[in-house]
C-alpha cells in the first residue's frame, strides 16, 4: 500500500471502520512515498497512520506544519485528519464509473428497504463480498431479465460447490443441492436470495449436505449419504 485511497479501500475490506483510522503527518518520511509506515509491506492497518502530505498535496500543506510556527498544534492535527479523510474519499470516487455508482443505489436500496424488509432484516449475513455479488447480479437482472440464470449464478458463488437441477418436465421446479450445513444463517441466506431472483411459478426443493441419489452416478449413490426425492 502507498497510497491513501488503498489503505482505505484495505481497511474497509477488513471490516474496519474508516472513522477508526486518524492521519497524522509523517516526522520522518521517504519523498517517493505516500504512506509512512516503517514496514514497506505492511498489511495490518494500525488506529494511527503516517502519512508525507506533501507527496500529493503539497500545495495544500507546505505551510501547515511549519517548525517556526507551534501555535493551535492540536487544532491543526485534527482539521488535518479530517482533511487527509476527505481527499482520501474524493481519490476512490475518481475510481468510480457508472456501473459502480448503479451499484452503490442497489445497495442502498436493499438498506432502506425498497426491495422489501424480508431482504434487509437479513443482510447482516452476508459477507460485503456476498452483497456486491447480490448487487452485481440485481443490476444484471434489471437490464438483462434472465432471473433463472442469475439466480444459479448468485448461489453458486455464495455457496461453492453447490449444485442446481431445473425439472421442467411435469412442473416448474429447480432442485438445489447445498453442500453446507444446514444451519438457521445459511437457510436465512439462501431464503433471502430466493426472495430476490426466484420466478414466482417456480417452486423449489433444498438439499443441505446429502445429495439425492442418481442412477449411474456413484457418487450420489453412497451409503447414509442419500437424500430422497
């Protein structure tokens, strides 16, 4: 990491707050560097970064921390930090195209309830990751229509090695085969994606962990193994 918008983008991936992280001017620094951490490769994201201002910004702050000048220090550490949070967000929003923001308003959407309180009482589960994929695949939903093929995609990349089954010959029924335990998170987890990207004249049936048995596959022919259909 060099600059500020990666730690960012870093700790947010982590799970950390970026209100946790307070930026202070680097007493001692490289000029070729953004961020002044003793470890060039450091990974771990500490409360207190040190940062050479002066490496982007330093029309903003050639005079801020003059040495002559030891007047309303305390004042100026904090109005720097606060402005150190600001450019740090304008330099992920220049990251931003169109499909990103798209992105962002589905999100917010699903907070704030649009798409239904079923959906929003159960985002805690999911991972960021899981909700950009949900996010992803909503956006492909609205412009492309094709909610069977986003609905297998959604959970094969949320549950690995699922599996998933279309029975169009007497009925409309998809068969998923999940190989996790069936846990109250997981089954809210999968009921929540159902809510957003199953056809309402499909009807489905779950399988958690036990696969139903296919003549000719031994793989799903093992014995104590076998769901029934």
């Amino acid at each position: 990491m060099n600059y500020i918008w990666d730690l960012m983008i870093q700790a947010e991936a982590a799970g950390k707050d970026s209100r946790e992280i307070t930026f202070r001017p680097a007493e001692s620094y490289s000029p070729y560097m953004e961020l002044s951490n003793p470890a060039l490769n450091f990974t771990l994201i500490d409360p207190e970064v040190e940062i050479n201002p002066y490496y982007r910004f330093y029309a903003l702050f050639k005079d801020f921390f003059d040495i002559n000048n030891p007047e309303d220090l305390e004042f100026r550490q904090v109005f720097f930090d606060i402005a150190i949070h600001f450019l740090a967000e304008i330099d992920r929003r220049h990251g931003l195209n169109k499909r990103e923001y798209y992105l962002k308003f589905i999100l917010n959407d699903l907070t704030n309830e649009l798409l239904g309180p079923l959906i929003r009482r159960k985002l805690p589960l999911f991972t960021k990751k899981e909700l950009q994929i949900i996010a992803n695949n909503l956006l492909n939903l609205y412009t492309t229509g094709e909610m069977l093929y986003l609905l297998k995609d959604t959970i094969r990349q949320i549950f690995l090695n699922s599996l998933i089954y279309a029975n169009y010959e007497s009925k409309n029924e998809l068969l998923f085969f999940i190989n996790y335990e069936k846990t109250a998170a997981n089954e809210a987890k999968l009921d929540g994606i159902l809510s957003l990207f199953l056809p309402i004249e499909f009807r489905t049936e779950i399988y958690w962990q036990k696969h139903f048995g296919i003549i000719g596959h031994e793989e799903t022919m093992l014995i104590d193994q076998i769901a029934l259909y």
